[in-house]
C-alpha cells in the first residue's frame, strides 16, 4: 500500500502589520515559496500548500522586511528550480535583495557551483527531519566541507531536537560554518537547562555556529502567540553569541497540520524578547548581512 502523503497547512493569508517597526534594510533569513508548476519529489514527506512569490512580496511589505534568504524545502529534493527563480526575480527587481540556501548531491562539478554562487547561492541544506531532505550522507560532510568552503560556504542543519546530543561531535568538526534554525527544535518545555538546550548552547560558544531564533511556533508549548515559554531561550543564546544570531519567519511554516502563526504575531514576538534597538538592528540586519554576504 502506498504512504499516504499528507497535505499541510497553508499559511494565515491575512499577515498583520506588526506593532514592531523593523531596522530598515532587516533580513527574513528562512522562507520557502512554492510556486505552481514545479515539480515535486515523489519521496517528499508532505504537500505543500501554494505559496508564491508574489505572496511573499505581500507578506514582507507588511512585515517591514527588505530582503530574504529562500531555504530549499525538502520537497523540492535537489531540485532548486523554485528558490531559484525566486532568487532572481527579485535580484533584477532590486540589487542584493535575496540569497539562498540550496541542497545538492556531491555529484555537482565545480563549475555549477561557480554558477550557483555567482547567482546569490551561499551555503548547502542538510535536513534530516523531513523526508527527502538529506541528498548527502552525514560520512560526506568533510568532502562536502571542502568542496564549497573555497565559495565561503556554509551548511544549515535542520534535524530532529532529540538528535542533538549525538549530533554535536559532527557539527563541531564541521570545517565551514553551520547555521541551525527554529532553535535546533528543542522544545520549551524542557526549559534553557534542558541537556538538548545547553548542548546548543555549548556549541553556540564554540564561535562556527550561527543560530536562526526562527520557528518559535515550532518550540513552543502552545503553537500560538505570545511565545512567552521561548523567550528564555532567545535570550540564552544571544547572550552566547550576539554577533550569530538571525531571525526569519520559516514562512509558508510548512509541515504543520494543526494551526499555523500570524507573520505578524512573529515579528511582534521578537520585539517581545529583544527590546534593545541595537541588538534588534544586529538579529535582523548586521548579523545576517554579514552571513550571507548581501
């Protein structure tokens, strides 16, 4: 019997004017669109809801957001097709407006990377929580690391919050830096003491880590706002390294099947745990501009 391939939420297409007025220039550091007519991974794990590039550009406009970093979606496989289109049209409409995070296969020759980096590509996604998302073996990162570190690269880490404890002697022998969003996925309810939390913390410090405090309907008890049980965990790690935190909205939140945010409740939920003008200014604009090399 085939598996069954759920259908997941579709975004709140009614975003609110956020409360917060974001740092001109702010950076969404993980969204995803996607866009009729491209074609999806029969070894996906979801369906995602249509999410366009023209309902992102809506969605930012209200947020106050200028630019963004697309995040391949497992669903896509190796297929970049949609981040990247998306990545261009709104490059020719404004410079340096938008870059991306792709996945590929060790198979890649030199010379598709020198394209993809030409075109805004920063770093490489290794995802083991959703299927489809993990087109390299763990055993490759070394080579994986040496192939893309000449581009000044990075690999984002999406995985399962349990793993992360058997997961940290990989990430610090990681040779490029890594970036790890939505917390690293660790729940708030075991709290910043947590063994999961403090090992992220603990890696965070180690200075090659750059954590997105994105996804906070994800970690939180609830689902819904105010996230107050994720605000200790925002104020941890910046306080472990306020130069390598980055913020993003995880729009379309894909994978969730029960209620997904308001966008506008996010952002708000941001202003809520950094109420520092300049740290706000570093979280949504200097850290990632940095990062991704806008």
């Amino acid at each position: 019997m085939a598996r069954e391939i759920r259908d997941c939420l579709p975004p709140d297409r009614n975003p609110r004017k956020p409360k917060l007025v974001l740092p001109r220039g702010s950076i969404d550091t993980h969204v995803h669109i996607f866009e009729p007519g491209y074609k999806l991974s029969p070894g996906r794990g979801y369906n995602p809801p249509y999410s366009t590039l023209a309902d992102l550009k809506l969605l930012h406009s209200t947020l106050g957001i200028d630019r963004v970093v697309f995040t391949q979606p497992s669903v896509y496989g190796v297929d970049n097709s949609a981040i990247l289109n998306g990545m261009a049209a709104l490059n020719a409409e404004t410079a340096n407006r938008a870059r991306a995070v792709v996945a590929i296969t060790m198979d890649i020759s030199d010379d598709e990377l020198v394209t993809l980096d030409r075109s805004g590509v920063r770093g490489v996604r290794l995802n083991t929580d959703n299927k489809g998302g993990m087109p390299i073996e763990m055993s490759a990162i070394p080579d994986l690391a040496a192939r893309i570190a000449p581009f000044g690269w990075h690999i984002e880490f999406l995985f399962p919050g349990k793993d992360i404890i058997e997961l940290i002697p990989t990430f610090a022998s990681v040779k490029v830096p890594i970036s790890i969003g939505h917390f690293a996925y660790q729940p708030a309810t075991a709290g910043v003491l947590g063994p999961g939390f403090q090992a992220l913390i603990e890696l965070t410090r180690r200075g090659n880590t750059w954590i997105k405090i994105s996804g906070a309907n994800r970690v939180s008890e609830t689902d819904l706002p105010p996230y107050d049980d994720v605000k200790p965990m925002a104020h941890a790690l910046i306080e472990a390294a306020p130069e390598r935190i980055m913020w993003g909205t995880d729009w379309p939140h894909p994978n969730k099947y029960l209620v997904n945010p308001n966008d506008g409740d996010l952002v708000d939920a941001f202003g809520d745990w950094v109420t520092d003008e300049g740290m706000r200014r570093k979280i949504m604009l200097d850290n990632p501009a940095a990062f991704y090399r806008f």
